[in-house]
C-alpha cells in the first residue's frame, strides 16, 4: 500500500467488499444463463454505470493535470 501510495481504507473496503462482489455477479450470471445483458436492463444500472465513467474520468483528469504541471515546474527550473 506505502509502495502505490493507495489509502488504507479504500483498499480495506475493496478487501472486504471483493470477494462478495465476485460471488454475486457469479449468481446473477448464472442465473441468467452467461448474459451480460441483465447489468444494463434498468435505469439504476445505467445510472451508476454512467457515474462510474465519470469518477474515472475526472479522475484521470486531475492526475493528467497534476502530471503535466510537474512536468513544466521541472522543466521550468532546469532552465
């Protein structure tokens, strides 16, 4: 966690939380015959489908950001 600089309490609730996930969506795939379909039939779904792209994009963004303006200080202060 201190190598990737990953919080501890993210990591603990994706620790936790993981292996419950993997069982569930095991059984909602089993019960509808290996369709994946049956993630985005309702509009909650989509909902956090769409949050999630947009948590990821901004995500990336800022640390898009915050590369690019070290990168420039650097360059700044090498010159």
């Amino acid at each position: 966690m201190m190598l990737l600089n990953i919080p501890a309490a993210p990591f603990l609730i994706a620790f936790i939380l993981g292996p419950m996930f993997e069982d569930n969506m095991r059984r909602s795939l089993a019960i509808s015959r290996g369709d994946l379909g049956v993630f985005f039939q309702s509009w909650i779904s989509w909902g956090f489908f769409a949050l999630t792209i947009l948590f990821v994009t901004l995500t990336i963004r800022r640390e898009w950001k915050k590369w690019r303006s070290n990168r420039n200080a650097d360059t700044a202060s090498a010159s």
